[in-house]
C-alpha cells in the first residue's frame, strides 16, 4: 500500500515541474530530507513535513480515524 503522503508529495511536485533539489531549496530542507520523505522514510520531522507541504497550501493535521478492538470471548 503506497502512503497518501508521499503520493500527494510526489505528484503535486512533478506537476509542477520541480525537481527534488528544486523542493528542497524552495522549502528550506534539505535534498537528503526531500529523498527521505518520497522513500517513505518511517521517522521524519513534523515540522520540516509542514514546511513542505506549506509550498502547497497543505499542513499536517489530526485526522479521526475507529480503532478495531480484538475481545476475546471468554
């Protein structure tokens, strides 16, 4: 399953016609971040994960989301 993240990174990036390093140096972050956040990198900075989404109009944000709890039956 390929990250929701990652794909909005990767296609508004490109549909604008910007490179990686074009990313990066508009957002203030550097190429090895940009790599790691469209690898999928597990653990990255919120704040640098805002500052490029913020070049979109886009910020991280809660969302609600149903937890299924397993009950055994006893």
């Amino acid at each position: 399953m390929t990250d929701p993240l990652i794909n909005f990174i990767k296609e508004r990036r490109r549909s604008i016609g910007l490179t990686q390093k074009d990313l990066a140096d508009r957002a203030g972050v550097g190429l090895r971040f940009i790599r790691d956040l469209e690898q999928g990198k597990e653990s990255l900075r919120l704040d640098k994960v805002n500052q490029v989404l913020a070049l979109f109009g886009h910020r991280m944000a809660p969302v609600a989301f149903r937890m299924e709890v397993d009950h055994e039956k006893g």
